[in-house]
C-alpha cells in the first residue's frame, strides 16, 4: 500500500484501483466499434467495475440498457462482490472495463501481493481474462500499450485519451478495442482526430539498416559527460519541447549514469543536430507523438508530455547518416 501525505494508507494505489471520472466514449472512433458489437441489444459486462463509473459514462450517451458489473471490492450499488481474476464471468458476448493497473515490480517493492502469471503488470493478466471469455472488449489501459504489441491479433482500434480520465493519478490513458477475428491492422486516433492505421505511423519510423548505420548504433553513448552531442528528452510543461542540442547547452547540468531528461551523447563523427531535430519534429506531427513513451501530466496545450528513449535517439541519429 501507499503512504499519503498525511502517512495514511491509500489502498486504491495498492490495488490498482483508479476510478474513472472522464467519458472515453464520447468519440466517433467508439461509436463505430459500439455499433459494430451491436451493445445497446446485448448485455454488457464490466469485471473491474469499482465504483460502476463505465457504465454510468455509457448511459450518459445511450449506449447501454443491460448490464452485470463486478469488483472485488464493489464500490456502487448494483456492483456485485466477486474476485474476477480467479473466477470470471461467462457467457457475455461484450465487456467494456477499466482493469486493474499494478506493476509486478511496484507490487514486489511494496511487499503486495501478485498473481501467479506470464505478466508484469495486473492490466495485462486483467486484460487476457476479458479477451478469453468475451468476443467484443473495450479497455482503458496505459497509452503504452499501442507499442508493447501485445494482445494485437484481436486489436482493432486504439484511442489516445487526452483528457484527464482518472480523479486520483495523472497516468497517460488510452482505450483500446478488439474484435472477436484477426485484425490486418489497428486504426489509431488521438482522442477524435484520426491519425492513421499503427502500420502507417510505424513506417515513418527511422530506418537502420546499412552496414555502416549499424556499426555507429554499436558505437553511441548515453550519458558520457564529455560527449559531442546533447539531448533534451523530454518535454517541458508548457509545449514539445524534445531537442538534440550542442554539448555545451548542458554544461550546468549533473550527466550521471541514470540520466533520462537529459543527457550527453558520444557519436563517432561530427554531430547533424540540425537534420536530427528536422527528422525529429516531422516525425511528432506526423504520428502525433503516439510512437513516443508518454511522461506523467500534461503541457499546457493540453497534449501528454512525451520523453524520447534511447533506442529512438540512436536510431534517429543514424538515420541521419
């Protein structure tokens, strides 16, 4: 469990236990998958229901008649008590849930319990159940999720959520939806703008694979204090932010062997800081920042801040070879 500021126990954290107050529903991209499923004559099932807040969002837009919800510990009235990652609910046709997030290694740190299983984070084994036992399933999972390629033969679509979905952590959000066939691709949208298919924004990531772009791959370095190259790898509060840079801009910053928003790179030639942030910026407007690891919060333009891992950063510099 998680000690509050006032040193009191939070056992939301503990359980992974977010309660959703904003309406993920409430876009094209939704109603489209919604129809398809055919939910306002079926019975939907929500296992992870808390405090039964999905249901209610579908209600606001007349997306549901019937429903049975269930939550461990049922935080509304209708919610009945029941563990559904040992005993899951059958014979639905459509689940629509928000599941448990826990990381193993958060768990482990915090002497918590976690289940027997394949998986590092409690969505995931969540996540696995409802695909199992449900044909239609739509899930409000971590926006990383787009890039773990896990549980994608079924995925069809995927919405990255802007809005604030939780009351109780700012973590990025998006709602992910499966079908009950193989998909050929996953069309992606960031909330009701429509980006492309995952397909068409992966193709614009750098390629890497001449002979000499793979000896240089071999040969950068992160966080060398005296390196040739600087980076600034995450996004400000304010606006994207993301930029290679001269060594020098970071002189008066500790490079230490953990550095993540900053950091000085060794490259074994003259750095093209210029044709780095060019690629760069055209690859953010083109994927809309999808393909990037999202950080805690968000700027003042409303968008998640974004942090640019290593693998990337390298890649993009040899790209530019």
């Amino acid at each position: 469990m998680t000690l509050t500021a006032n040193g009191k126990l939070t056992k939301k954290r503990a359980e992974g236990r977010y309660y959703t107050v904003g309406n993920p529903f409430a876009c094209e991209a939704f109603e489209d998958w919604a129809s398809r499923a055919g939910i306002v004559n079926k019975t939907i099932l929500e296992p992870f229901a808390g405090c039964n807040s999905l249901i209610d969002r579908l209600k606001d837009i007349e997306l549901c008649v019937r429903w049975n919800a269930f939550d461990i510990l049922p935080g509304a009235k209708g919610v009945r008590r029941r563990d559904t990652l040992a005993s899951f609910p059958k014979g639905f046709d459509v689940c629509v849930t928000n599941p448990p997030w826990l990381a193993k290694n958060s768990a482990t740190a915090r002497g918590l319990p976690f289940p027997e299983c394949r998986h590092d984070d409690l969505y995931k084994f969540a996540l696995e159940k409802c695909l199992d036992h449900c044909a239609w399933v739509a899930a409000l999972v971590p926006e990383s999720f787009i890039r773990a390629n896990l549980f994608h033969e079924r995925l069809t679509g995927f919405i990255s959520l802007r809005s604030s979905m939780f009351r109780d952590t700012a973590h990025p959000v998006g709602l992910a939806l499966f079908e009950p066939n193989a998909s050929t691709d996953v069309t992606v949208w960031s909330e009701r703008e429509h980006v492309g298919t995952l397909a068409e924004l992966q193709a614009h990531l750098p390629r890497t694979t001449t002979k000499k772009q793979q000896e240089i791959l071999r040969n950068i370095r992160f966080n060398d204090p005296n390196g040739n190259l600087g980076l600034i790898a995450l996004d400000n509060t304010r606006a994207p932010s993301i930029r290679f840079c001269k060594p020098e801009e970071l002189d008066g910053y500790s490079i230490t062997h953990s550095s993540r928003a900053l950091t000085k790179i060794r490259v074994p030639f003259t750095p093209r800081i210029r044709d780095y942030n060019v690629f760069l910026d055209e690859f953010r407007a083109r994927t809309r920042d999808v393909l990037l690891t999202c950080y805690r919060g968000l700027r003042r333009d409303g968008m998640y801040r974004r942090r640019l891992d290593w693998k990337l950063a390298r890649s993009i510099v040899c790209h530019a070879v």
